[in-house]
C-alpha cells in the first residue's frame, strides 16, 4: 500500500505472528538500513523466523496424512526448493517429512545438473530415503534416462520415480512406444528391480572434502539487495556453490555439501579433511 509494488516480505499474518512472538514489529523492508548493525541483527531475526514457518505447515500435512492412514507417507518436492530460502525451503523441509523426494534440476541443465539438486537437498538428513526425479523435459532419450537414473544411485538415491510418457504434457501426448525414452525407461525399470533392494540398504558416504552452502549469507545478500528481493540466489551465492560442485566432479575430488548448521554442531569437523 505504501509503494505500490510487490514483496514478499509483507505477508500481515507472518508481521503479528512475529511481532506476538519477539514482542516488537518486525523491520518493514523499506526502512531498512544496510549499513546498520542492528538493522542486520533484526533481519536476521526476522527471516530466521520465517524458516519455521513452511516447516511447520509441512508437519501438520503430515500428521494430517498419517492420522488417517499410518501407512500413508506424506511426502513433497522439497528437493526442488532447496535454495528458496526466500520461500522458507531449506534443509528444513525435508528433516519434517520421512521421505526426501523431489524433481528437478531438470536434464535442460548442464552437467551434473539434477545431482546437484538432490545431494544439496540431503545434505543434513543423509539418512533418510531419497526418492528423485532427474528426467523431466521434453525430448529425452534412452542415453539420457540411463545416465541420470545410474548417477542418481551414485550419489545415494533410494528410488527413482519415472516420468509418466503416455500424454504426459512434458512428452507432447506420445504414446510410449513412440517415445524416444521408452528403451532406456524399460531398462531402467528392469535394472532397478535387480538391484534397487541393494542400494536401499546401503549407506550413503561421505566425501573427504565439503563445501560450505551458507543461509547466514544468503540472509546477508537478502539485507543487502534492493528492497531486500534476493530470496533464492543469496548474492550469486548458489551458483558459485553450482560451479564448484561440477568442477569437484570433473576433478574427480566431490564435495559433500555443508551448512551453517554443520560447523556448529561439530559434523564439518568430525567427518571432513577440508571444507571450500
């Protein structure tokens, strides 16, 4: 109402619900000033805050699912998200749910693409089953499904959903049998049911070496943009994580990613050599 444009960070709800729980308003984001300490300190609170918020939606959703049916697995496509700290996706999502699942990034991607999305997602619920979609745009072929099905077990997949052919909008309508994917989907399928109990019970490893994916400076970017809108690249921060990822595959030396929440509590120490 004051600016006459969109935010994301003026949702009233989310204002009393804070202002009920710290007991002082929340910093409206056109009173910001980036270059003072305690506006950061607040900040910092704020959005701190919002995390929980998603987080405890997807708890309710959960509950709700169970309690009508225990077998019943509540699960999203956190997975996705991983880097929508605007949005309140984190690692967050995923420790409220008892299924890790997700899609994207998508074989439209370069390189290592859709692994970079899934071991970003699991980076602090590493024992949990992880169920990924690596194909998902619109012309894949047979090689493609291979590659990205076996790479998703590589980097400690439990499952892998398949994409559904026969007028699938991400297919154009074909019919399977005229699919360009349908030989490296069948093999998939037949591969995966050989040896998909195997690799459900084996543990997901650790690499010697880490780097760090930090929300503290994505919070920090956040603070420092115009009008406080970066929500999901935390300053370029997410695609130096990108760029590091692939050359630490292409070195053959992969990085385990790390949070703010790892160094903390002593889990960067106990199990890595280095950390970028």
């Amino acid at each position: 109402p004051v600016t006459g444009g969109g935010t994301q960070n003026n949702v009233p709800a989310e204002r009393e619900g804070y202002r009920r729980s710290f007991g002082h308003n929340a910093l409206f984001f056109r009173d910001v000033d980036t270059n003072n300490p305690d506006h950061l300190r607040l900040w910092q609170e704020w959005t701190g805050w919002r995390q929980t918020l998603l987080e405890g939606a997807w708890r309710l959703c959960g509950s709700a699912v169970q309690s009508v049916d225990p077998w019943l697995l509540p699960v999203n496509q956190h997975m996705y998200g991983w880097y929508a700290y605007g949005d309140g996706y984190y690692w967050n999502i995923g420790r409220a749910l008892p299924v890790l699942n997700g899609h994207g990034g998508y074989d439209d991607g370069w390189g290592y693409w859709p692994t970079w999305y899934m071991e970003m997602a699991y980076a602090r619920d590493r024992d949990k089953p992880a169920w990924y979609m690596p194909t998902f745009s619109g012309d894949a072929r047979s090689t493609m499904v291979r590659l990205e099905h076996a790479l998703t077990f590589m980097v400690g997949g439990r499952g892998v959903m398949i994409p559904f052919f026969a007028n699938s909008p991400f297919q154009w309508g074909r019919q399977p049998g005229q699919d360009n994917a349908t030989a490296g989907v069948v093999e998939a399928n037949k591969l995966l049911q050989k040896i998909g109990p195997v690799l459900d019970g084996m543990p997901r490893s650790r690499y010697p070496a880490a780097m760090l994916y930090s929300l503290s400076q994505c919070m920090y970017a956040q603070f420092k943009s115009p009008d406080q809108t970066d929500g999901y690249n935390g300053g370029d921060h997410k695609w130096s994580t990108w760029v590091l990822y692939q050359a630490g595959k292409f070195a053959q030396m992969p990085l385990d990613p790390v949070m703010d929440e790892d160094v903390i509590d002593g889990t960067l120490a106990a199990h890595y050599q280095a950390v970028v």
